[in-house]
C-alpha cells in the first residue's frame, strides 16, 4: 500500500523554466491537496480537488496549475517558474476532510 | 483571513515530564481540530483530532478543546527524546468545507535527555 505518491524528491530549476510535480495516491480519496511550506512556517494551500475533473483555488495559487483527470493523479503545474517558489511541495489527500495522509513532498529551488 | 498562531518555540522540556503545547484559532464556526507532528525533513502525520469541548486521549497524547475560548491544546506525557518534533495545529475551515484545513506555524519542541 503506498498511500501518496510524490516525484520528484528534489529539483532545481532556474528562473523561467517549467515543471510538473506528480501526485498520485491509491486509496481511493475524493479529495486531494497542494500545500507548500516555506523554512519555519506552515502550510499554506496552493489548491484544492474535491474530485476528478474538480479543482479550486486555495491561498496562494499564483504561478501554479493543476489538473485532475483521474481520481489517483493530482499533478502540480509551475509556469515560469520564480524564486519565490522556492520551497517544499507537499500532496496530501482524504476521504473524510480531515485526516490529511501526505506524500514525502519535493523540495524545489528556483534559481 | 482565517488564523491559527501557535508559539513557535522552541520549547524545552525535560525526559519524562509533560509537554503542553498551545493553540488559538480566529475561525469561531470551525469544527475539526487536528495535531500533526512533523520531523525535520519529512512531511506531516496526523496525532491527534478531536472535534467536541473536552479531552481526548489517547496513549501519551491528550488533546484539549475549549470552542468558547478558540483554544486547542496537546499534552505529551511521560515526554520521550523521540518526541522531539514540530507539532503543526491545523483547524478545519467554518462549515467542515472541503479546502482542505489551515495549519499554525508549528511549535518546536526539544525533549532533554
């Protein structure tokens, strides 16, 4: 059982470029998240599914896409990617709204 | 803009001695209440949850809920050097919603040998 799946585990880019965080989890779980965290901060929200073919907004969603095709992938989108996006990218997912099961994140560096 | 503020440390406590770790959340119609602890460089693990006033416990762990003061807390008893950790407070937003929850900075806490 591998729960959240994330590739990669590590990436650096330089400015401008673009990428795709992959997500995938095998536990059937309508709902699925984006959150990145920032050196002594929480998580913050970068959007949201609440199921296939569903997607929304959440507190920082500028500079990313995302996409639900299927139930079990939730890719993460950077368009041009900046500095400020320097960061690690947690997916996480539920079936009940609450308890979050999260993948091992990737850590990204924009330089 | 909804807040949850937890101190951020880092909080020291002895081998063997209680932890009580603190949090405060602005949303007053939240309704699920979560304690993730997260070891450095890995990603979060749900602990505790806990959704009526009250205490829940469950082993070491004790999860304390006041609605009417928007307060929250986590007791860790009997503190173990594993225990040492970031414990992230996360709240679900007003009406049980689907956006997922918002999470506190995170407290530091370092169990002493």
């Amino acid at each position: 059982n591998a729960g959240v799946t994330q590739t990669p585990k590590f990436r650096i880019l330089k400015i401008g470029q673009s990428m795709t965080l992959q997500c995938a989890q095998d536990m059937n779980h309508n709902y699925m998240y984006w959150y990145r965290q920032d050196p002594g901060m929480g998580l913050k929200l970068i959007y949201y599914s609440v199921g296939a073919g569903i997607t929304d907004k959440g507190e920082v969603p500028n500079g990313y896409n995302v996409s639900r095709s299927t139930t079990e992938d939730f890719p993460l989108r950077l368009e041009l990617a900046a500095p400020s996006q320097t960061s690690v990218y947690f997916c996480a997912s539920t079936r009940d709204r609450g308890q979050l099961f999260f993948g091992s994140g990737t850590q990204l560096s924009v330089l | 803009q909804k807040e949850v503020e937890q101190n951020s440390g880092p909080l020291s406590v002895p081998e063997g001695a209680i932890a009580s770790l603190n949090c405060t959340y602005s949303d007053r119609v939240s309704q699920s209440f979560f304690w993730y602890r997260q070891y450095s460089g890995k990603s979060p693990e749900l602990i505790m949850s806990i959704y009526s006033n009250g205490d829940k416990e469950d082993g070491r762990f004790t999860a304390q809920l006041n609605k009417a003061s928007q307060y929250v807390s986590l007791l860790i008893r009997d503190s173990q050097p594993s225990d040492s950790a970031t414990y992230l407070c996360a709240v679900s937003p007003s009406g049980g919603g689907a956006d997922g929850l918002t999470f506190g900075k995170g407290t530091h806490l370092i169990i002493q040998p």
